[in-house]
C-alpha cells in the first residue's frame, strides 16, 4: 500500500520498524540525545524512558505500515549532506481513509533543525499522499506555541499550495495527559496539482 522506502534530494525515509533501525542508536536519541527536552517540548510523547519502550515505538510504526493506518519512515540525510546516514528523525502520515485525509507529523533531532528537511518530507510524503493513494487532503498541525514548527510547516503548505484552516481548541493530548490546542493547516488535492504542475 505504502512504499517501504522514499528518496528525495537530500534525505531517504524507511519505514520505522525495528528491520531499519538499530535499537540501541535508537534509544539513545529517544531517550537523551543532546537537545531532547526541547524536540519533545511540542510533541505528544515524552523522551523514552526504557529500551522497551523504543523497541514498542518501533513495532508500533510497522505495525500501523502493514494494516495500512500509517505510513511512518526513519529520516536519514543522504550522501553528501552532514550527517549522512544517521538518523536524523522520524516522519510519515496517518489515513483517515473514510475522510479521505493524510495526517503529517515529524520530529527531526536538534542537530538537524534548520536544514529544510520538514518541508522536503512533507512534498514528498504530500506526493504520495495524493499521486499514489488519490486522497482528497493533507492535514498538519502544530501546538500554537511551538514557533520553529509554525514557520516550516506555513513554508511548505503556502509552497504546496495549502492553507491555515484555524486554531483547534483540545485537540492535542501530551503523554502526561495535559490537552492544548492545535493550529492545523490543510492542502487538498486540487490546491496541490495547482501548485506543482
């Protein structure tokens, strides 16, 4: 349904499962990679206390991959950019598949901030989302607070022709159990053939 494996200029994403991803290099970036308090600032799970846990994360994503719910990928920079071969973060898209929508989300390590490669997963993973599934919308949200996301996600939605929709009130649950709101922003189909042809 979804492809194991996707390249763009700078970065190849592989399904996050444990077959792609070394579990103890794993752990360590979940657990304390050097910035870590501030990658899960903005984000609903909080740094991995055991291996165990990481190892279920990993599951967890190919599980979701082979019963079509999600399409969620390992970022690694490819040859030629720092970094290259490590990684860098994780992506992908949840299907709503009766709304006919993809929903993106991405954290990428402190290291890696800065580089465009939000905006070059989302085209790709946008592509994907309606070339190969046909599906009507990409949704992508953010926590109203959280800057950094805020200005690479209004980069790359006004480039793939989207737009904000508005501030949803308790819509983000933290893994502490705390509710916030969220910013979402859409790109249908249409707005996206407009946009990239």
């Amino acid at each position: 349904m979804f492809p194991e494996t996707i390249e763009t200029d700078r970065l190849r994403l592989e399904v996050r499962s444990p077959e792609h991803v070394d579990l103890d290099e794993c752990y360590r970036i979940c657990s304390s990679d050097p910035g870590i308090d501030e990658v899960t600032e903005f984000v609903t799970w909080d740094p991995h206390e055991t291996k165990k846990e990481t190892l279920e994360f990993l599951e967890r994503g190919r599980e979701r991959f082979e019963d079509a719910e999600a399409a969620t990928y390992v970022i690694y920079p490819r040859e030629g950019e720092d970094g290259a071969g490590e990684i860098a973060g994780f992506g992908g898209f949840g299907v709503d598949w009766e709304k006919r929508t993809a929903t993106l989300g991405t954290w990428l390590r402190k290291r890696f901030w800065g580089r465009g490669y939000s905006g070059e997963r989302a085209a790709a993973l946008a592509e994907v989302a309606f070339a190969d599934l046909d599906l009507d919308v990409v949704a992508v949200g953010h926590h109203p607070d959280n800057e950094k996301s805020r200005r690479a996600i209004e980069r790359y939605v006004d480039r793939l022709g989207g737009r904000r929709e508005g501030r949803l009130r308790n819509e983000l649950v933290y893994a502490d159990g705390t509710v916030h709101d969220e910013v979402r922003y859409t790109i249908s189909q249409s707005e996206w053939r407009k946009a990239t042809t």
